[in-house]
C-alpha cells in the first residue's frame, strides 16, 4: 500500500504536471505546473484537517462525520497503536493512516485533472478558491456515497445486513461497482472540467489561433509516467497483495495496450496517420475506462472495454467537443468523462462471470460470489454515473461562481496574451 500510494503521487506530479505541460504553449508550461502541484499540495492537507473525515467515517448516505476530524483517533501515541482499516476481506487489516494516505492521493489527482479544462487562461487564486469549494462539497461527499461502507467484519450474521447496508453510502448501497473511482475520480473531475470551460469562457483566439502542444516529448513522458504510476492507482485499490489486486494489474496493463491500439486506428482511418498525441491520449483513455473496471472484470472484458474507449475517446475530443462548443483546453471531458462513463457501464456488463468476470460478493456475511444480470447491473451502473452528473455539475458550476464573484475566474486578456508563466508568476520555463 505505501508503494500504491507513492505510484500515484508520481501519477500526479511529475506525471499529470509534464502530460498537460507539454500540451499548452510554451508561455503557459509552468502556470499548469504550479497548478498542479500546488492544488495536490493543498487538497492533501485539507483531507487530512478533515477531508477524509468527511469521506470516510458514518455519517449519512451522501456525507460522512467527523470522528476523523484532524485525524483524531487514528493513531494512540501513549501506546504506539495504529486505528486498524478495513480491506475487502474479513479479518485483513492495514493501519487507517495508510489507508487516508493512499486516499488522499486520489482527491489530490482528482482536483489536479481539473486543471487542465481552463488552463492558460484562469487566475491562479481564483483556481486555488474553486479547489477548496469543490472538494469539500463534490470529491469529499462522491467518495463517501461510492466509496464508504462498514467493512466486511461488520456483517456478522443475516439480521445486521440491512442495518449495516444502512450505512454505508448511497451508490454503495445502490450496489453499483467503482474499483478505483471511474465516478469519483474520472467523471466527477471531468463534468467540474466542462461546466469551467463553460463559465471561464473560451481562451482569446480560439478558433483563430493554432493552439499546438509546444513539447509532444514532455506530453509522452508524462502518459508514461502516469501508466507506470496508475498501477497504484488500480491494483492498490484492492488494499491487499491477492488475486483482486492480481486483476486489477493485469487488466490495467492490457486495457490501456488496447486503447493506445484502437486510438491510432482510428486516427489511421480519420487522417490518414496516427500520432503521438494520439498514442499518449489512447494511453490515458484506456487508463480512466479500466479505472472502474480494473478488479470487476476478466481479461477479455479488459480488452474490449480498452479498444471501446479508445474509440470513443478519440470522438469525445473530436466530435463531441464541436457539438458542446466549449473550450475545454486538454480535453479533460472528452478523455475522462468519456472514458469514465464507458468504464463505468461496461463494467455493469463484464462482471458477469459468463463473460469471464469474477461476480461481485452478494453476502458479505458469508462472502458468496454472484452474478447479477447484466441489465440490472448496468442500470445501477447508470444511476451512479448520472447521479455524480449532477452532483459534481450543479457543486462545480455554484463554485465557480463563488470564486468568480469574490476573485475573479480570468486574468486580462493582456495577462492571457503574453502568457501566465510571466504574468502570473514571475517565470519563465525555457530561456529565450
């Protein structure tokens, strides 16, 4: 776990910071390095004050408490004992403190996928104000009602299972299947992204202006870096070294091969070539389609679910980014929500074990696998995806708003043209 933990800090910064880097102009490289490394910096902190509180202890069935609050009670320093956490399994344990850390990456990357929908036009500040807004009332609370439950040692016998169920949160209870966040992570930050895009307004000379990534090379490391690192991201998510995690990893390995796959053909088919940014882009594609799916699925339904998502991404940043005429900077809907929407239903469709899936725990009071119907499955698959739709929309589009109002979303049109690097802080990332 501290090894899965410390692969997806490396997602975030370098990876996420030198992939969206190389895909802005030169003058604007180290505004969306500052961006992202300091909204990770932030977010961290704030899950600790009380962010993971709210995600993770009982509350309701949309937020959690504040029995966490500051980390209170995770850790005894007269005894040197750490609170244990739940895994998947009964009678598995890890420290709870290893279990918020490796939490708090995903809120930090989570936020930091944001960046690059407004990027090379937003105000550092008012970026920084939106973070906190969004994710104490959208990632904090999504998390709580995908992600919370009692653990499996709470289910000691038939009468607790319903009282139990209770608590946990409300797309848990639902039912619904997120091995690594396919709607917390991917879709809640890709719908914040868009409704941005919109309210920000779109970058000066969009349109007219060739808006071309000023380092490919920088943009491939970063893919590598987060394909190294999303490793972590999936196979940690299982919280302990066994055959979920085993999945988990092999499916992450073939669906992004897939994806990087069907992205060039597509290309190949569209413009008669494939690219690099078409090879990194059907990389993280594949990456957020497979998130959801990672230890839900067999291996075929890794595959088909890599090369659907391929395909479909490479529209998502073509054709649907022309019919929702926003300027939506790096693509952050087209690639995670796209991606995000097609992981999370296909997994409702490949969890069924006749199509070689591993079945999903039907009673946890005696740990029996079993297959829903895969109709059923992708409903509550749907209701989970729309439900963080809304949420994550109506949440991001008051936060804006708020950030708007009292800093101000956009620098200058002067500041935007001569670029953040030197406008907003005082750099510049390449000598001239």
């Amino acid at each position: 776990m501290m090894l899965s933990t410390l692969l997806v800090i490396m997602m975030t910064v370098p990876g996420l910071a030198l992939f969206y880097g190389g895909l802005v102009r030169s003058k604007n490289m180290l505004s969306v390095l500052m961006q992202v490394m300091v909204t990770f910096s932030m977010i961290v902190v704030l899950w600790l004050i009380y962010g993971y509180s709210l995600a993770f202890t009982e509350g309701n069935a949309f937020f959690g408490g504040f029995d966490r609050l500051f980390m209170k009670g995770i850790f005894d320093p007269a005894t040197g004992v750490f609170a244990p956490g739940a895994t998947f399994s009964k009678g598995v344990y890890i420290p709870e403190l290893l279990f918020a850390a490796f939490q708090a990456t995903f809120a930090g990357i989570t936020c930091c996928l944001i960046v690059g929908a407004f990027a090379e036009r937003a105000k550092f500040s008012a970026v920084l104000l939106f973070m906190v807004i969004w994710f104490t009332f959208s990632y904090a609370p999504l998390a709580h009602m995908v992600w919370f439950w009692m653990g499996p040692d709470a289910y000691t016998a038939a009468n607790v299972v319903d009282a139990q169920n209770a608590k946990a949160g409300l797309i848990w209870q639902w039912g619904a299947l997120d091995f690594a966040g396919g709607t917390v992570v991917h879709i809640n930050a890709a719908v914040a992204g868009l409704v941005g895009a919109f309210v920000i307004g779109k970058r000066v000379g969009y349109g007219k202006e060739a808006f071309t990534p000023h380092s490919l090379t920088l943009t491939m490391v970063g893919a590598s870096l987060l394909w190294v690192g999303w490793f972590g991201f999936n196979a940690g998510s299982a919280l302990e070294a066994g055959t979920s995690a085993v999945l988990a990893f092999m499916n992450t390995f073939t669906a992004t091969a897939a994806a990087v796959l069907a992205w060039c053909i597509g290309e190949a088919l569209m413009r008669g070539k494939a690219s690099m940014l078409g090879a990194a882009s059907g990389a993280v594609a594949g990456l957020v389609a497979i998130t959801p799916a990672a230890g839900n699925v067999g291996l075929m339904g890794a595959i088909i679910i890599g090369f659907i998502a391929g395909f479909a991404c490479l529209w998502g940043v073509n054709g649907l980014k022309k019919l929702l005429g926003a300027d939506d900077s790096l693509d952050v809907f087209g690639v995670h929500g796209v991606g995000g929407i097609v992981g999370a239903l296909l997994t409702g469709v490949f969890n069924t074990q006749a199509l070689g899936g591993p079945g999903l725990v039907g009673d946890w009071v005696t740990a029996s696998v079993v297959s829903n119907g895969i109709g059923a499955q992708v409903w509550i698959q749907l209701k989970g995806v729309l439900l963080t739709i809304v949420w994550s929309g109506v949440v991001s589009f008051i936060a804006y708003k708020i950030a708007d109002l009292t800093i101000g979303l956009r620098v200058s049109e002067e500041e935007e043209r001569e670029g953040l690097d030197i406008s907003s802080h005082g750099e510049t990332a390449y000598n001239r």
